[in-house]
C-alpha cells in the first residue's frame, strides 16, 4: 500500500499513510477556506473520522501551493493522482 494525498474539508490538502488510514499529515490549509489545523501545528496526525474527505488531484497541489514534483517521481511510496 503506499501514501495517498486527499483534500479534508475542502480545506486542507493532506495525505493519508496506509499504516494508520483513520488519520491524515496535513501539508498545507486555507484559513480562508476555513481550515482549523496547519501543517504548522505540529508532526501529529489530525481525525479524519466525521470529516469531509476526497482524493485530492493534481489542481490541488496548485491551489494549495505544494510542490508535486518529489512525490510525482516515487511511485514507489506515494499513490499520486493522475488526473
């Protein structure tokens, strides 16, 4: 199984380890958008129990301003989306 990206609450693009598939690292959010956790509260993984959730794309990476380019190479670690 490997890693996967998915966007929380439409709000917060995060990913997903398969180790521990009920609880997502958050690489960037959007105040604006309403987002309540940041990459910048810590290493800790946040619930996604009861929260909207939904495979994130490539257009995701761009709204969110995350880089892609390491995680599109390693496809041996991260399921990254092909749209």
């Amino acid at each position: 199984m490997k890693t996967r990206f998915v966007v929380i609450n439409e709000n917060m693009l995060g990913y997903v380890n398969p180790l521990t598939p009920n609880s997502a690292g958050i690489l960037a959010s959007s105040v604006i958008r309403g987002a309540s956790h940041s990459w910048k509260d810590g290493d800790y993984p946040l619930s996604v129990d009861g929260r909207g959730v939904r495979p994130a794309t490539k257009a995701d990476f761009d709204t969110y301003r995350v880089s892609s380019n390491g995680y599109e190479q390693d496809t041996k670690h991260y399921d990254f989306p092909k749209d």
